[in-house]
C-alpha cells in the first residue's frame, strides 16, 4: 500500500480504533440518516435485546433539535459584545493559550433503556420536575447498572444516554452507596430532541437545574472522539474560567443559555457564565499551518470559528471540556493519546488573543427574570 494511499485511509482508520476504544462500534448505516424517535434502527444491527451499548456515539450524532443554541452557527455580522476587549484582556493573563483536561469531565453510558433495570436515585438536591414530593428519591427510575464509572473527582459527573429514546440523565457527585443504593447532588433528565436550554432560574430548586454551574446540560459541548475521527464538529463547544462574574450587587448573573450561575468575583473584566466566545472566523488554514495545528486541533478550532464556545463553569482557564474515556487522570490522557497523538498538546498551539465575545442578549439577573416572568404572565389591557 503507497503512502498516498494509507494517508486517504487514514480518517477512517482512526474513526475505526475510536469506536473500539470507547465502547461497541456504533455508526449509521452507510448512505442512511438517521431514523425517527425511539426507534431501534438508530444504530446498524440488532440492538433490541442489549441494555449498556458502551461510551460511544456516532460521529455525525448530536443532542438537541437543530434550532437549538448548541447548534446554531454563528451569523457572520454577529456583533462582538461590548465588554470583550475587557474580558479578553484578562482572559490571556490566566491563559495564553487553550487547554483540554486530564480530568474534571463528563464520562458518558450508552443505553437502550428497556433492557436496564430502572432505579430510583438518593438526593436531597434534586430539580422540582424530578422529587415532586421532595422525599429524597428521584420520582422516576433511571437505567443505572454497577459497571458505571463516574468522573473520579468531588464533581463525580455521569451522564447516560439512551439514543433511541433521545433522553440523557444526568449527575452530580454519583455514586453507589453500600448497599448499592445510587446516590448523587443534582439529577436532571434532558429531552434530547429539545433546545436543551433551561428557563432561568426557573423553580424553586433553580440552583439544582443542570451538571454545570452555568445550568447547562453535562452532555451539552461535549467534544468526542468520534466527531474529531468523523472530521467535523457540529455543534458549540463549553470551556471554563477560574474567576466569572456576579453583579455589582453580589447577585446572581448570567447570559442565556445559561439558566443559573455559580460565579464568585465582580468586576467588568471577568466573563459572564453562559457568554459565548469565537475564534477569529478570518483565521485560514494557512494560518492554521503557520501555528503548526495538526489535523485534530483544525477540527476544533474550525467548530470554534463556525459555533464557537460557550462558558460553562468555575474551572481551569481556556479548559475546553472533551469526554472523559478513562476512569482515572492517567487512563483518560493515555486514552486519549492512543486515539490522537500530541492532540493535548497540539491544541495548546490555539492563541487566546484570537477570541472575542459574540453578543447574544443582555445579561439577566434572578430578581430580572422573576420580574419578566411576572410582566409576561400579566393580562393585557
């Protein structure tokens, strides 16, 4: 086999060797779009009788409708908000360049949910739409079984998907008691053919709505291997930063999406949890060539440029959020590594003074949201 030859290959090889790694080899038929709701052709193959399908999704798969704010790409007169130049210049003194975890990610469970045992969940911290009657138990059974690793960090993330169904459950601080009881913080359950957007700070228990600070969706912005095998990223991306912004006041901000916020620090420098930031859309691929990005770190940065990333949580700074393969920091890198040599590293190679804000609406306060739900609940005259 000549060199050509193997390099045309070679997309496909290494879509092959994800699939592997991550779980049993899901892909969409050849040639064929994906089938309706809840139907069992989602993936070739009979898959009626399997409970756990593994950790993997189709390159081409994404949650959430097409109009939804994950996936809309950004217009090309989207204005720059009026405090990126602020914003940016205090993001570059905590990070000049982006960054992916080692840990402090989301691991994923694939599912057909009729074939696992449903099981109720312990929780004092569970959204109103899920312990009605605030007993500490969650309202509906989820499909939950022992091999399910969580993220090994006092975040404890976890996140199951069952892609027939388009629902994903989702958890903070999981874990299995003594006695084999589940047990977590906050518990959501997400439509997956809905925008996957929240109301802010809607409910009583508004600050257990969603896995992240920001109230967004644990699966939302997830980068998988399979999409940088499948070469395209189709949808926005989240990142974190150390020091986010609450208002003058010490209240609550945010920027929808977001539907809540976990922010700590005032100041007009520091970025509102739910903004979105974009990679300078003129940068070329000569550019690219110049910063030395292999083919993996292109796929990110054009997502970047098309959808760009929204930020999502208290946490390292530029840290764009990547699926956790491995049940442990040195498993998930190494893993990570077998599928994409020096992508960690390759990724460093995107500056952090070439993003900016997009203005996407003005922020919103609880006290602002209460009074809008209350005017648009108003009779007219």
């Amino acid at each position: 086999m000549s060199l050509r030859t193997l390099w045309m290959l070679m997309p496909a090889l290494i879509a092959i060797g994800c699939l592997s790694l991550a779980g049993s080899s899901l892909s969409a038929p050849k040639g064929k779009e994906p089938t309706p709701r809840g139907s069992q052709e989602f993936y070739p193959g009979d898959y009626t009788q399997k409970g756990v399908l593994g950790r993997s999704l189709p390159g081409w798969w994404r949650p959430f409708s097409d109009d939804s704010p994950w996936n809309r790409e950004i217009p090309s007169n989207a204005r720059t908000h009026p405090d990126s130049a602020h914003i940016m210049r205090y993001a570059v003194t905590e990070a000049t360049h982006l960054r992916l975890p080692n840990i402090y990610s989301v691991p994923l469970w694939v599912v057909n949910s009729d074939n696992v045992p449903h099981r109720k969940v312990r929780s004092d911290k569970i959204y109103d739409d899920w312990d009605r009657d605030r007993d500490g138990w969650s309202d509906i059974g989820v499909p939950l079984t022992q091999e399910m690793w969580a993220e090994p960090t006092v975040d404890g993330h976890l996140c199951v998907i069952d892609p027939f169904k388009k629902i994903a459950w989702e958890f903070s601080k999981f874990r299995f008691l003594g006695d084999g009881t589940p047990s977590c913080t906050t518990f959501n359950v997400w439509d997956l053919a809905g925008t996957g957007v929240a109301k802010p700070f809607e409910g009583e228990r508004w600050w257990a709505r969603g896995g992240r600070g920001s109230g967004f969706p644990l699966i939302a912005g997830i980068v998988r291997p399979e999409e940088l095998a499948a070469g395209e990223i189709r949808h926005a991306l989240i990142f974190s930063m150390p020091r986010n912004r609450k208002s003058d006041e010490g209240k609550t901000m945010i920027v929808p999406p977001a539907s809540r916020s976990d922010a700590r620090y005032k100041g007009q420098q520091y970025p509102v949890e739910g903004m979105l930031f974009q990679l300078d859309p003129r940068l070329t691929e000569k550019d690219f060539d110049r910063w030395g990005l292999g083919r993996e770190a292109r796929v990110l940065a054009r997502a970047l440029q098309k959808y760009g990333m929204y930020l999502c949580d208290n946490g390292g700074a530029m840290v764009v959020l990547v699926q956790l393969l491995g049940p442990s920091r040195e498993e998930n890198r190494k893993r990570w590594e077998r599928l994409f040599p020096g992508f960690y590293e390759n990724v460093k190679r995107i500056p952090a003074n070439r993003f900016r804000v997009v203005y996407t609406g003005e922020t919103l306060t609880k006290d602002e949201a209460s009074l809008r739900t209350a005017m648009s609940a108003a009779p007219g005259d």
